[in-house]
C-alpha cells in the first residue's frame, strides 16, 4: 500500500462550521488522533497491496475541510476518522453522546463525532462531483482506537471500527466487490491532491495489473531464460539419454542376468515336463 501524506502543506484552516469543529479536535503530532492515524495506517499498510493508496491530512480548500484519512482502492472509497477518545458512549443514529464520570446519566458529547465523519463524507463527495469525479460512493468510518472504550450502539450514522474487528475489516477490504478501476482511482487521487504544492501526482498510482497483458515487462522473466543465456561455466548437455559409463554397464549387467534366471526357468520347466 502506498501512503501520501500532506501534512507537510497544511497551513491554517479558515473559520466556517467545519472549522470550528477542527478547532477542537486538531490533527498535528500534538493530539492523540494522531496516535490513532498511526494505528490505522500501519494495520492498513500490513494487508493490503499497492492497488491502495492512504491519503493523509488532506486539505481541501472547497470546502476547507482537513480529513484525517482516505483510503482509495479497488473495492472503493473509505473515509476514516481515526481518534484516541476514551470513556464510555453510546452511538444511536446520530445521537454521540458520553456517560458522566459521576452518575450513571448520559450528556451529548462534543464534538459530535458521527455528524462530523457523515459531513467529511459529504464534503468530499461534493469536492468530487465538482471535479467531474464519480467514485459510486464514500463510506465514512470512525476507528476508535483506544482499546479501553466501551460503546453502545444501535444503528449508528456511520460504521465504526474498534482495535479488535481492525483486521476482519481488512479483510472484507480483500475479498469485497471491485468497484472502481485503475483509472477511476488515480482521477480520484488526483482531484482530492489537486491542492497539494509540495506532491507529485504523476506516479503516486502506478500499478501494474497482473491480467493485463499490456502491463507486462517487455523483457523475458529470468525463468524463461534459454540455454544460451546461463552462464559459460554451465555444463552442456549434448546426450539424448543422460546415462553414465557406470550406469550403463549396471543396466546391461541387469539385463543380462534377467536372461540368464528366463531362460534357466524354461529349461526347468520344459525338463519337468
């Protein structure tokens, strides 16, 4: 899998709804998030192939969004927002909210993490619909990495992921439905790096497909390699039937000696008779 992160070009995000939201929950090294980025691209990059790519830290100037994580691969578009939030929650559609530490009541949480992923969702989608992009569709993930948390759900707005269901999620990632092809992809990569100043987009997504044949070396792989091409110290073979002086005299002293025990066997039996 190859990761492309833009952090380096992130610069202050102007004030707006979306805005505020981040204003709370920054994405720099200081902020568990981070931690929890981590987490998430070194169990991606664990499984999968370089047909994915891991955006990070992309900021879109239309609207000015930063999204913690994008995955784009065959099987689709996968929007992550990861975090190191700890406690305990309850998840029912869009209601986020979060039990007080003293009492046994729960108080809506902020920031409202489901409304935030489902809007990031959303903004992106739009992003690409402006750049003549159709990806199908963007899931939004939330991936609590803090093993410690407990959450109760029912029917939340967007799927969430926890430490230990990581990687069956990988693996569905493998086995599910292609969706969108080579070139989808890197349209895809390209409108969401349009932004980036300090990234080349020309070869961020440049795999080759294995059942294309027109994606194949024009050279011959070493296992088609001809007599002619080993090395001079190489024996050469030039016998039909590779057979050593020893070996033939064992086989035709074998040879011999099963005519000897044949033909004393007739002579025995036509005696008998």
């Amino acid at each position: 899998m190859k990761i492309i992160d833009q952090s380096e070009s992130i610069q202050d995000v102007p004030s707006g709804y979306f805005s505020r939201q981040f204003s709370r929950i920054n994405l720099t090294s200081r902020h568990p998030t981070s931690n929890a980025l981590t987490i998430l691209s070194s169990n991606l990059e664990k499984f999968l192939d370089d047909h994915h790519v891991l955006l990070r830290n992309i900021k879109l100037l239309k609207p000015h969004l930063l999204i913690p994580a994008i995955l784009v691969g065959p099987a689709g578009l996968l929007l992550f927002y990861p975090t190191d939030t700890e406690g305990v929650f309850r998840a029912h559609g869009e209601m986020w909210e979060q039990l007080k530490k003293r009492g046994q009541t729960y108080v809506q949480a902020r920031p409202n993490l489901l409304v935030l992923v489902q809007g990031m969702a959303d903004a992106v989608a739009g992003h690409l619909v402006e750049q003549q992009v159709d990806c199908r569709k963007i899931e939004p993930i939330l991936f609590l990495a803090n093993p410690g948390i407990h959450i109760d759900t029912n029917r939340p707005a967007v799927k969430m992921i926890l430490p230990d269901t990581l990687d069956r999620f990988i693996g569905g990632l493998l086995k599910a439905e292609v969706v969108l092809d080579r070139d989808t992809i890197r349209k895809i990569i390209n409108a969401l790096l349009m932004d980036a100043t300090n990234i080349d987009t020309a070869e961020v997504y440049d795999v080759q497909d294995e059942f294309a044949f027109k994606d194949l070396p024009a050279t011959k792989p070493d296992r088609w390699k001809t007599f002619s091409d080993l090395p001079r110290d190489e024996p050469v073979i030039t016998q039909k039937v590779p057979f050593t002086r020893h070996q033939w005299f064992m086989l035709m002293l074998l040879i011999f000696t099963n005519i000897i025990i044949l033909t004393t066997l007739v002579v025995v039996v036509l005696t008998g008779g």
